[in-house]
C-alpha cells in the first residue's frame, strides 16, 4: 500500500491527504494504455497494432500521461479514504500533481465528510401541546362557503351593472410594457364591489350594459399572486357579454343531501365541526414537530459540509422554479432572476434543513428507528398509484435513480420527528 500523509485541519469536515502511488504500479498502468494505443494508433508508415511501443510513447506521452492520472488517482484517492476510515461526500480537488517516468505518482486531494453529530438533548425535548377550539362561527362560515359553491348566476335584464352584480365579459390585457405576455378569457365572471376584484374593473365597469365595450390600465401590485401580472400595468377592453345576480341556495334538507349522506343541515354541521377539529389538530401537531427539530438544531452546533449546502440550495430552488413554472413563469422570464441572489437567499435554511437531517438521523440510530419492507411497499403502490403506472415500473425507476433510498430516509425521519412528539408528551 502506498503511503499517505493526511493534513490536520481546524475544520470538522474538511480533509486533505497526500497519496504517494508506487512507481511499478504507475509503470504498470503505463504499459497497459501502450498496448492500448498500439491496437487502435494510425500512423504513417506503420499497419495498425504494429506501431512499436517506443513510437506511441513518444507519440501519445501526454495522451498517456492524463490517462494514467485518470486511471489511478481515483482508484487510489478511494482505497487511501477507505483505510482511512474516511467518507467522502464531495468530490476530490486533486492539487500538486506529480507524474514522471520511472517515480511515484504523488498528489494531494482535498475533500469533505460529513462532522461527527451528536443528539445532545433530544430526550429532554418540550413540545406545545395547544388546546383545539371550533366555534360556531367557524363553522357557519364553512356552511357559508359551501353555499358560495353552489351559488346560481340568474341574468339580470333591463338595467346597468351596479354593485354587487355578476359582469360576464370577454376580455383582452396587454401590458404597457414590452415584456409580458397578453391577455385573453371569455365568458369571465367580474364581481363589481367584490373584495377580490382590482378596483379598476369595479370602476370602469359599473353603469356598463350589456353590449357595452370598456378600455382602462390596470395597475397590479408587486405581490400579486400571478406571477405573471405582478408589478405590470395592462391595458384592458372589456365587452360586456350579460349582467347576473348571485343566488345562494338555501340552508334545508334538499341542500343537505346534495352535499352528500346527510339527513339535515344540522348534520352537515356536526360533520364540519369534525373536519375543521381534526384540520387544525393536524396543523397544531404539524407546527410543534417543525419547532421540535428546530430545538434539536438550536441546541446542537456543528459543521455542514459546504458541498451538502451547495446540493441542497440546488434542490430548494429546483422545486420553487417548479412552483412559479406551474404558475406560469415562463422560461424567458427565469432566465433574467438574479440567481446570485436566490442562492443567497435560500442558504441559511438549506444549513437547517441538512443539520435537521442529520441530527435525525443520529436519533433514529440511537433509537433504532428503521423502515420496514411493508413501509416502503405502501409507498412505492402509492407513488405508481398517483403516476397510473405500474408498481414494478415505478419501483425500478426508483431502484435507477436513487429515489428508494432518498424515500426510506424520509419516512425514518418521519418516524424519528413522530418519536420526538410522542416522548415530549
């Protein structure tokens, strides 16, 4: 075995060791990518495989050369971690090259590993444990929603559009601007007065009749939910296509049985009072576990590996660019983010988010938290369930890309947090 020298770092998980590999094995993997060349060289003068040896290592000295580095200096950068009890988890920057013929091939390579992460405290863990309260108010207003569901649009004739009616208009949006992208709908139902409507369409459309064409700007705010409108300034026509008035159904049996298996409104009720109880049970228990893990975080510092961070900032805004993709920001308008910034943005939680995983990791050990094969069963149906797939075919498309693993370790976590919960009871 080669000799290896390793660095002392003040870092927990930054390493660097210097790898010294034989000169017969340097010679060896030199002779092997000879042969190599001498079967696939073409060279003036010479058939091909009978170019000599000497020919192709002057020819091909530096081609030879890279290969041999490629060839070993991974080889040995992993048996030299491996003996060293070492687990990289980024890949190795080889510095200080050293490579001539008849000597060692010596280098250095610097890498990460994970720090050595201990749960201190974790038994000690409080969680809150709020007391659930429904009113009546909320659930007369869950009854009101389900009316605003059911509502009818009755047309309305012989008037102009006032508050509180219904305007079914087409209509065509382009921004002022030169960016963005223009809008078209029809048959659009615009509440005049409604607390949802930009103000400038209650303005210009009210005393409109049916027939009747508007053209105004609106102005959208910075935060606008559609991303797509936000901060822009459109310049609207507007045709008035019929005026409706909302009808709400009443609160009878006829309405109770429409929403389902029940006899009365009062029933209706019960069953809402129920849901919105165990709603915000879950989203209590949900918010307690989320300050459960951030105690564990705050209680025990350490080290992330830069690596890690810089992976799971890629992961974090991978799955919001997936988010405003669906919202409808287009490709064009990605590419002018400021993804500096973004980056920026999202490294302090992504540090939470690995610390969190790895301290909940050590606890599952600890706790000899495991996942059963039954576990994973239900999931991978689930997965292939949501997809219209196969089981198979989603099981080994998982198996190929890691995605079993990454799921085993989710729903430990899962456990582990449901661990945290129970015992801080």
């Amino acid at each position: 075995m080669s000799p290896t020298e390793t660095k002392e770092s003040a870092s927990a998980t930054k390493r660097e060791i210097e790898v010294e590999i034989p000169a017969q094995e340097v010679t060896r993997q030199t002779e092997v990518l000879i042969q190599k060349y001498q079967k696939v060289a073409r060279l003036p003068g010479f058939r091909v495989g009978h170019v000599p040896a000497s020919i192709i290592k002057q020819r091909f000295s530096e081609e030879i050369k890279t290969d041999v580095v490629e060839a070993l200096v991974p080889r040995y950068f992993n048996q030299e971690t491996e003996r060293l009890g070492m687990h990289p988890v980024s890949q190795p920057r080889v510095t200080d090259l050293h490579v001539h013929d008849g000597e060692p091939l010596r280098f250095k390579a610097a890498f990460e590993i994970l720090p050595d992460v201990k749960a201190e405290g974790y038994k000690e863990l409080r969680a809150d444990k709020p007391v659930i309260t429904v009113t009546d108010e909320d659930v007369e207003q869950a009854i009101a929603d389900l009316q605003e569901r059911a509502a009818k649009f009755d047309p309305v004739e012989g008037r102009a559009l006032a508050e509180g009616d219904f305007a079914q208009v087409s209509l065509d949006g382009i921004p002022k601007e030169e960016e963005g992208q223009p809008v078209h709908m029809d048959e659009v139902l615009v509440e005049i007065g409604g607390k949802n409507t930009m103000p400038e369409f209650t303005e210009h459309l009210t005393g409109a009749n049916v027939g009747d064409e508007r053209t105004f700007d609106v102005k959208y705010p910075d935060d606008s939910q559609d991303q797509r409108l936000a901060g822009k300034t459109l310049t609207y026509a507007v045709k008035v296509q019929a005026i409706k008035h909302k009808v709400l159904p009443e609160l009878n049996e006829e309405f109770a049985k429409q929403l389902g298996e029940f006899a009365t409104i009062d029933d209706v009720r019960k069953r809402i009072r129920l849901q919105i109880d165990s709603e915000r049970t879950h989203q209590a228990e949900h918010e307690a576990k989320d300050k459960l893990v951030a105690e564990l975080v705050r209680r025990n510092e350490f080290e992330v590996p830069d690596s890690l961070i810089e992976r799971q900032i890629d992961i974090r805004l991978e799955r919001g660019l997936r988010a405003l993709a669906a919202q409808g920001l287009t490709a064009e308008q990605m590419k002018k983010m400021d993804f500096q910034r973004l980056r920026a943005g999202q490294r302090d939680q992504a540090i939470q988010d690995l610390k969190a995983s790895l301290l909940l990791e050590k606890v599952a050990d600890e706790e000899k938290v495991d996942v059963s094969d039954e576990e994973m069963d239900r999931e991978v149906d689930a997965l292939a369930q949501q997809a219209k797939q196969t089981t198979e075919a989603v099981r080994a498309r998982l198996t190929r890309d890691g995605g079993l693993d990454r799921i085993r370790t989710r729903i430990r976590n899962e456990k582990t947090i449901d661990l945290l919960y129970r015992q801080s009871a």
